[in-house]
C-alpha cells in the first residue's frame, strides 16, 4: 500500500490540543531541530534544502524532505498557518524502499518492519526528552486518540511531541509517526 504524508498531516493538528504536564529532559529549542515556529516557507527551506513544496486547495503551505530521524529514514513535513510554521509531521517509511518526493508517496513499513522502527524512535524520544508526560503502555490509550502511545513537552515548555503507532484499515501495514507542535499551554 502506497501511502502519502499529506493524508497524515490532517491527523497532526489534533495532536496539539493535548493538555500534557511539561517533563524534563534533553534542552530543546522552540521548535524542531533547526526550525522555529512562526518561520515562513523560504526561511525553513533554507535551513533544509531540496524538499518537496505542496499547497493545500485551503492555501495552507507544507514543505516535505527526507532526513534520518532516530537512525531510521523518515519523511519530514514542516506545516505552515497564515505563512507561519506550525507543526511538524514525522512518518517512516518501508525500510530500503523508494519514496517519491515529487508526489510525496512512500510504502509504509510492514508491521514487523513497523514494530522495530517504533521501538527505535520511542528510545530515541525517550533520550531526548526523558519520561513522557502521556504514556499509553503505563496509562492506557487515551479512548478519542487510541493511536497516540506517548507525548512529551520539550524542557523548554515551547513544544509539544506525539509518538504515534497507526495500523492501515486491511492490518497489513503499519506507520510510526513522531509529530512537533507549537505548544499553547
């Protein structure tokens, strides 16, 4: 199954409205990596060159690159409102398979591909940020987002993390999503 990030984008936006308690850990900027919220399109592709820009039919820009993430080869998508930075979306995709970034299409991992490649990003996120502030093998999956596993604030307070595990409906494929926010406490 051939899958496009631009389909995950809508569920990333809801993943910010989560009301989670800051936690310590690793220092980290307002942002992602190297990317501040509030920066416009060409200030982010100058920071990550040679990606994929993409309009929404609401005028909504997305900026779309690949890049290593927890060793793993992911897709990243840089979302913009009103010109701003405002999110941004992780997914892996099938390990040692072709992503299309003129179309932004990608295979998704198969679910034992999946399984390793979570297990990777979740002690990545853990180093990173130390113990979540949600963690749905400790908590139980939250019932109106049963596909969030756990969330993080940065120590900073300025963003929020969402790691993601979301089966496909035939159960065959699996995709890991990190997701940053701009968090609004």
């Amino acid at each position: 199954m051939t899958r496009t990030l631009r389909a995950a984008l809508a569920t990333v936006v809801a993943t910010f409205t989560l009301a989670v308690a800051a936690s310590p850990g690793a220092a980290s900027a307002s942002g992602y990596e190297k990317a501040s919220w509030g920066m416009t399109l060409d200030q982010v592709k100058k920071l990550y060159p040679g990606g994929t820009k993409d309009t929404s039919p609401a005028g909504d820009a997305a900026y779309f690159v690949k890049q290593k993430f927890a060793t793993q080869d992911a897709v990243v998508a840089f979302g913009f409102d009103g010109g701003q930075l405002a999110f941004v979306a992780i997914r892996f995709p099938e390990p040692g398979r072709k992503v299309d970034m003129k179309r932004v299409l990608y295979p998704s991992p198969t679910n034992e591909q999946a399984k390793a490649i979570a297990a990777t990003v979740r002690k990545d996120l853990d180093a990173r940020y130390g113990a979540p502030s949600f963690d749905a093998d400790r908590q139980g999956p939250r019932p109106k987002r049963p596909t969030l596993r756990a969330a993080w604030n940065t120590p900073d307070g300025g963003s929020t993390v969402a790691f993601e595990i979301i089966p496909d409906a035939e159960g065959l494929r699996t995709d890991v999503g990190v997701s940053y926010g701009k968090r609004d406490p």
